[in-house]
C-alpha cells in the first residue's frame, strides 16, 4: 500500500484511497458507533458530489 501510494505521488496520479474515501468512512463509522450508543437510527450525513 505505501508503495502504490509513493508511486501515486511520483506519477502524479491520484492516490486510492483518497482522501474523500477517508472521509465518507469516518462518516460512516461515527454514525454506526452513535447508533450502536444510542440504540437508535442515525442519518449519515451525503457528500456531495466532487
């Protein structure tokens, strides 16, 4: 992985995961741990599209 991603930066391609994808996950993760605290639904909050 931090081969492909010194590759990435070398070609001046974009990296995978980005920094978006890090984001959406976070998101994601802190709206399953606020659930699972909560025993209740959460809304995720949606990106919009880049």
């Amino acid at each position: 992985m931090e081969r492909d991603f010194l590759e990435a930066i070398r070609s001046g391609r974009k990296g995978s995961p980005s920094f978006r994808d890090g984001v959406r996950y976070t998101v994601l993760s802190q709206a399953i741990v606020d659930a699972a605290a909560t025993g209740r639904r959460t809304d995720v909050y949606r990106l919009p599209d880049a």
